[in-house]
C-alpha cells in the first residue's frame, strides 16, 4: 500500500476510534502533502521519496520543537509534540543500526575509491543514491568523514 493510501486508512482508523491526537496529526500530514501537491503544479503529484522527505522534515522540525519546549519547562507542549513524532515516524521507513550504516559507508568508500576527505562528495552522493529511505543523512556525513581520516 502506497503512503497516501496508508494515511488515507490510518486517518479513518483513527477517527472510528475517537483518537483525537492521531487524527490531528494525521491531517496536519495530509494537508501538508496537498500543499507541496499544488506547489508541484503544473507536475505531477509528489512521489513517495519526496513524501518521505517531508515526513522526515516535518519530524525533525517537531524534534527541535520539544528541546525548545524543555528549555521553557513546557512539558505539556513537548509531550503533544513526542506524540506527533511518533506518528509521523510510524510512516518512516526503518533506519540503519550503526554496525548497518558503517557496512555502507565502507562499501561506498570501496566503490568510489575515496581516499581523502575531498572526495567526501563522492561518497556520500553513492549513499544517497543506494540508501536514501533507510539512511539518516546526518548521521552518515561524520561517518563518512571518519571513515575518510577527516
């Protein structure tokens, strides 16, 4: 089942089920979706990579909305937004352990040559290209800088 179907399902499940925190953050997603739908315009509609995109952004926006929200002793407002999290990250698709993400980072290093730290570019365009769903982009880039002796 594609992701629009799946938030299409999860939103009525939710809603027979008088949930009102999911069903909020369910409709934040789809109405944040048919936004980036009408800016895509006169295209198509996004893809699932791109919709991926914006459910990990619209995460980690959450995630530094709850660390401004425990600076301010507003444990309330942080706990709606863990809530939030949660939901939008059930979407996700499963990340890379560490012992994972370090066997992709040497194989691209492998495959690209890369010796040096100049040539982290490389590297991380293969990551991407091979591992873009399940792959934390920001936990990859001081692994591969590690990897290269930077």
């Amino acid at each position: 089942m594609d992701l629009r179907s799946r938030f299409t399902a999860e939103l009525k499940t939710a809603m027979l089920a008088k949930d009102a925190a999911t069903t909020g953050t369910l409709r934040m997603i789809t109405a944040k979706l048919k936004d980036m739908d009408i800016a895509a315009r006169p295209g198509p509609p996004l893809e699932e990579p791109a919709i991926i995109a914006m459910l990990r952004g619209m995460a980690k926006s959450r995630r530094e909305s709850v660390e401004l929200y425990r600076q301010g002793n507003r444990e309330e407002l942080a706990a709606k937004e863990e809530a939030e999290i949660k939901v939008i990250e059930s979407f996700l698709p499963t990340q890379m352990d560490d012992a994972a993400l370090a066997a992709a980072v040497a194989a691209a290093v492998a495959e690209t040559g890369a010796t040096s730290i100049k040539e982290m570019g490389k590297v991380m365009a293969v990551l991407k290209a091979k591992h873009a769903a399940s792959l934390d982009m920001a936990k990859a880039g001081p692994a591969v800088k590690a990897a290269l002796g930077g």
